[in-house]
C-alpha cells in the first residue's frame, strides 16, 4: 500500500498545477456548504441563546424586529422611546425584574448601552479591570470594544456628537472609563455601557454649569417662583467630577424620561401573561418574547440558506462532473502508464488502486483545506450576532 | 526476491506448442502469427531475429502472457501463461519475466531511480527494501547512469533511457529476461556494455535470455538463434 501512495504522491506531484486546481475546485465545493451550515448552526445558537435569555422586552409599538434586535444585539435604530414610568409601573406591580435600557448614542461608532446594575447580573457580566459604572459620567466597557478603542480604567472616551450644528444639543460628553468587562462571546463584549441617567445626559435632559446665582448677570432672563431664568449662553458642563457632580440637575418630570426598551424577567409564567397582557393593551407599546421574534427572523435565515444550500449543490454537482471529466481524462492520459504496468505485471486492481489513491489523496487535501477555511472563515469572519 | 524455477532441468523454462495468433481485424487484413512447436530451455540464451512485421514482438509478447493466443499452448516455467486467467497470467509475469520494451516505457512522473524500481512497487509479492535500492545502484552502475538516478525520462538521453529500462527488466532477478532490441538505441560501445550485463545477469541467476535484434553483429554472442520466418508460418492475408 504504502508503495502505491509512493507512486500516487509522486503522479500527483508531478502534475501539479491539475492536483491544485481539482483540490481547489473539490475544497470549494466542500467549503461552501459547510460554513453555510456551520455559521448558520453558531448563528442560530448565538441568537437563541441570547434570545432565551430574555423572556421579554417592552417597547414602543413599531417594528418587533427592530425592538428586539435592540434591546438584545444593541442595534442602534430610530425607536420610539417609551417613558421611564413604563419601567416603574413594572416594579410597582411586582411582577418581576424590569431593567432599563436606553441606545441612542454612541461612543467613537461604540453603542453607548445605558442601563441599570441589575442588567450586568443578570448577563452575568464581571469587571475584569476595575468596577461598574456608579457615578453620573463613568462607563465601563466591553472586552472587545475597549480592545479595538484601545482603552483601559482611567481612560476617558468622548460620546459622538449628534447633529453636530445644531446648537441646541448638549456637548459630546466626556466620560470617565472606570472598567473592563470580562469577554462574555456576546454582544456585550461591544459596547460602552453607563448609568440610565448618563442617558439623559446625553440627551440634554439633563446638565451641569455654574451655579445661577454667580452666573453673568447678561445671561439673566428672569426669575420665575424664585428660580432663576439663563438664556443659552450659559455653557453647560461636558465633563463629570467630584466638584461639579452635584450641579448636575434634571429639567424634566423623570417619569416621563425616554428608554429605548425595558428588559423584563418576570418571576412566574402567570405574571408574564399578565405583564404581556398589560402592555399590549397598550397603544403606545408592546411587550414582545423575543424567543418567538428570533424564531421568526431564523425562519427568514432559513429560506436564505435553502437558497444558499440549492447553490452549493449545483456547484457540487457542477465540481463532481468537472472531477469526473477530469479523472476520465486522467485515467486516457495514464492509459500509455497502464499499459507499461500491466507489461511488467502489475495487477488489475493495483492499476485501480493507483487512480483511486491519487483521487483520495485530492479528496483528502480538499477536505482538509475545506475545513481549515471553514476554521478560518470562523476565526476571521466578524460575528454577526454582536455586529447586528 | 525470487524466482520461479522450471520445474526440472530438463524441462524447457518455454514451451510452444501448435500456436496461433491473431490480431484483431477484418479476416482478410490481418496478421497471423504460427507457430508448431518451440521450446527454449533455462538459462539458455537466444536471439531472434527477423525482418520487421515478422512478428518478433509478438511473439515475445505472447511468451509473456500480455497477449493470448487464439489456439495452442505456450508454457512458462511450468505454468500454462496461454490458459491463465489475467491476474495470474500478471503474476506470473511479475515473478518471472523481465522485459526490455522498444520503446523503453519509463515513468515521467518518476526520477531513474524509481523507474527502476517500479516491477517491485507494484507486484504484491515483492517489495522496494535497501538491499532493493542498493541493487537498482548496482546496475545503475555497472550500465554507466549512476548519475542519472535523480533525472527525470525526459531529461535522459535515448541511452540513458535504454539504459534505465534495462536496470528496470533486471531489478526483480527474473528468470527470463526478455529485451526487444534492447540496444536498437545505443551506440556501440553502450550497446556493448549493455548486452555484457544482460549476459552477466542472466549467467549470474541462470535466467534465460531471449532478445528481439536487427543487430547481426552481437549474434555470435547468442548460444541460439531463432530466424522467425523460418520457423513460423507468418502471413499476411489480403
């Protein structure tokens, strides 16, 4: 045996250039439908997972889709916002955990998730440097992002300005990065969160600046009930420190402050009905399983792959006659070869044996470079589940 | 290795009896090889010779079992070759004859070296060891392209090829040694040489010696000669 494989490296060898092609062109064939069926089987395991983990998400009444892909993957969209008073209603029922969560804004293109300390609990999610945001203005990121921004506890990271020229909005904040997550292999590892209320700031619902009663007399409108009236020239504090924490102040009723989504994990099936009951009442919101939404979204996933599946069998069919082409003309080409071999007494199956080592040998290398690129594509293809 | 010994000495190592052979083809157009009764006795060593188309090749091939009568018998060291089925008759060939083919038939994906040992590669009862490759060096040696071992066919010249394809039909110690016209190729002190080992080997190992040749002028070498015409009835039928 090992001197038939001798005999079949050395044909292979020899003719090189046909070897490779036949390997590329079986290891293509190969490939395609594997990290189709691969990616989709870590996709769907990814999304299910993070989907399970979530019984439901309260929202604005729109696109569930965009709800849930939100509040799960921290995809940045332009949702409704629903007032914060949905999530306190949540906790008066007590009905379960409700965990706010606010995404509007982001951090050198890093979403800036906004959110409670229940949430890092219940993802699990530890400091591996440092601790969690507790202050107005701390962030503390994901493993991968402060990775790729290149930040560390200590470090500070300004939010990206929205609308840039328009003058009624607030700063880019300066935050300060208190710490690093560990990697969690979900979409967490992508993002800067803070506290709900660096939210709002972020918002212009609330700010800092100099106390009103030293400020510019020109900047003075008026008083009214004893508060003091500034016109806009007052500049506005775009930085968070222990000195100027407490002139930080809200000009708005809380409850009616703008979440994207409200993430809630009720203690009974009973109380998810009613929850779920409650909030579709609503005209205004919806409270979604986003077990069912991801279910559906795979369906969609689904019919792309049949289609995919459908392409890589016609060019599985496609390669397997180029290969039987190839191997008949291989087999013409070596007739002068066989002849020789059978003159010197080499057995009919040994003949045989020799065009089916040298096709398992091309079988063999294109099933090893298949899987190599699938592990490849693995390593080096982003994850789509936490760039959604 | 080893070789497969007659069965006694007495016994030719080839034995023909009311052979008939015939290419495929329409009745009228084809060439018919006949002959009544030959034997050729171990480690004797014969020429044959004969003007192109008489049937040489044939004949040799037809000893060796790659092709088979239409009727008659040939025997090779004692085994039926012409009743065999086509496994065995490969077999029996593997054992037993080496081969010079006219065309020397040398592998190109394979260096010198591996050519050489290609009979031992491929029949399942022999085997490629060092004392084979120290072998296949020897002849290569004594035949003058040691230093061809690692060249490919197509970067020999027509007597280093010649030359290889000997070492090839030697490598397996068969006990017949059959060469068609095994120095056609070579100039004359090669072909000299060539023909010494051929000889020597066959001295070496008893083998027989049987040689398709146009060269007149090595015949006196030859215990026997076998003028084909002479002895078949050859004919082609218009």
């Amino acid at each position: 045996m090992s001197d038939l494989l001798y005999l079949s490296i050395r044909h292979a060898l020899h003719h090189r250039v046909r070897t490779a092609i036949l390997t590329l062109a079986l290891s293509v064939a190969l490939f395609l439908p594997a990290i189709v069926q691969t990616l989709t089987v870590r996709y769907e395991t990814a999304l299910h997972a993070r989907a399970r983990s979530t019984p439901l998400v309260l929202g604005a009444r729109g696109n569930r889709y965009d709800l849930v892909l939100s509040a799960l993957y921290f995809r940045l969209s332009d949702l409704e916002p629903i007032p914060y008073r949905a999530l306190t209603d949540l906790v008066q029922q007590r009905m379960g955990l409700a965990i706010p969560i606010h995404l509007r804004f982001s951090a050198r293109g890093v979403p800036i998730v906004a959110t409670s300390h229940e949430y890092f609990e219940v993802r699990n999610l530890q400091p591996a440097r440092g601790h969690l945001p507790l202050r107005l203005g701390d962030c503390v990121l994901g493993a991968s992002a402060a990775a790729r921004l290149g930040l560390a506890p200590e470090d500070t990271l300004f939010s990206d300005q929205k609308d840039a020229f328009e003058i009624a909005r607030p700063p880019a904040l300066k935050m300060h990065v208190v710490g690093v997550l560990a990697p969690a292999g979900t979409p967490d590892d992508d993002a800067v969160f803070v506290d709900i209320r660096t939210a709002w700031l972020l918002e212009g619902l609330m700010h800092g600046h100099a106390p009103a009663g030293s400020a510019d007399p020109r900047m003075v409108m008026g008083e009214i009930d004893g508060n003091i009236v500034l016109n806009s020239a007052i500049r506005e504090l775009n930085e968070i420190t222990p000195e100027n924490a407490a002139s930080f102040h809200l000009h708005a009723d809380e409850s009616d402050l703008p979440l994207t989504c409200v993430l809630f994990f009720p203690n009974s099936d009973k109380n998810a009905t009613i929850a779920k009951a409650r909030a579709n009442t609503s005209p205004t919101q919806q409270m979604l399983v986003p077990a069912e939404v991801v279910d559906d979204l795979l369906a969609f996933v689904f019919r792309i792959k049949g289609f995919l599946d459908l392409i890589a069998l016609t060019l599985g069919a496609c390669v397997a006659l180029m290969t039987v082409l190839v191997v008949m003309l291989t087999v013409r080409l070596r007739a002068g070869e066989m002849r020789t071999l059978n003159r010197i007494g080499c057995a009919r199956r040994t003949s045989l044996a020799l065009h089916a080592w040298e096709l398992s040998l091309i079988l063999a290398a294109a099933v090893i470079l298949a899987m190599l690129a699938v592990a490849l594509a693995h390593a080096l293809l982003p994850d789509l589940i936490r760039t959604l | 290795m080893s070789r497969t010994p007659c069965e006694s000495n007495d016994d030719p190592l080839i034995r023909i009896r009311d052979l008939r052979f015939a290419y495929p083809g329409p009745p009228h157009d084809r060439f018919t090889l006949t002959i009544d009764e030959l034997d050729i006795a171990p480690g004797e060593h014969t020429a044959i010779i004969g003007p192109s188309g008489s049937g040489k090749t044939t004949l040799l091939h037809l000893i060796a079992g790659i092709l088979v009568p239409e009727s008659g018998s040939i025997d090779l060291a004692g085994k039926p070759v012409s009743r065999l089925a086509d496994e065995r008759r490969r077999a029996l060939r593997a054992r037993t004859v080496g081969m010079v083919f006219q065309e020397f038939e040398l592998l190109e994906y394979l260096h010198a070296l591996d050519n050489i040992l290609v009979p031992l590669r491929v029949a399942r009862s022999l085997r490629v060891d060092a004392e084979a490759r120290a072998r296949a060096r020897d002849l290569a040696a004594s035949l003058g392209v040691a230093h061809t071992l690692r060249r490919r066919p197509s970067r020999l010249s027509q007597g280093e090829r010649q030359r290889i394809a000997i070492c090839r039909a030697l490598i397996a110690r068969p006990s017949l040694i059959m060469g068609d016209e095994p120095t056609g190729n070579l100039d004359p002190a090669s072909a000299t040489t060539a023909l010494d080992l051929l000889f020597e080997q066959a001295r070496d190992h008893e083998a027989t010696l049987l040689v398709v040749t146009h060269n007149h002028a090595i015949l006196d070498r030859f215990e026997r000669v076998i003028d084909l015409p002479a002895l078949v009835h050859a004919e082609a039928r218009a």
